[in-house]
C-alpha cells in the first residue's frame, strides 16, 4: 500500500526545490502544501510545528522556518528530507 506523504515547502527555498527534484525523480508520490501560497497554508504549517516542537527544535534554534517538512502517513514528521526508504 502506498503512503501518504505531504511536503510543506515554497519555491523560493533552494532546500525545498532540490527535494521535490529528488522525489519527482524517483517517482515519489507526494501532495505538497505552499506554505506561503496563503493564510490557511501557514497556519496548517505553524499548527503542525507547535505539535512536533522535537522535530523542529534544531531548525527554530538557527531561526529557520522547517521546511521542507514531511508528513508521513498523518503521524511521522521530518524536518528536511529523509532517506527515501522512509516514503517507500
């Protein structure tokens, strides 16, 4: 069965462009989430990063955003892009 894996990103990130690269690439399915595309795209992000503070302590440290960020199956979140056996 496949999974379900969201990115949360914005194509001004140089992080977040070379990552959809990577999983359009390797023919990762995958919904992706502008988190600058509007109002309710941030808050989504902003209410996923206050419920995975461990997930995004070392980002928020060097004052980044935390994106790319992936949802895996509504439950694991990764803050920048895993090995590709974790969306497999």
């Amino acid at each position: 069965m496949a999974k379900k894996i969201i990115m949360y990103g914005n194509a001004a990130c140089k992080d977040c462009v070379e990552a959809k690269e990577i999983l359009d690439r390797e023919g990762i399915r995958y919904g992706y989430v502008d988190v600058l595309g509007g109002l309710a795209h941030l808050k989504k992000f902003i209410t996923l990063r206050d419920a995975h503070p461990a997930e995004f302590q070392s980002e928020i440290a060097k004052e980044h955003m935390g994106i790319p960020c992936f949802v895996v199956d509504d439950k694991d979140v990764y803050v920048l892009l895993p090995d590709l056996e974790v969306f497999r």
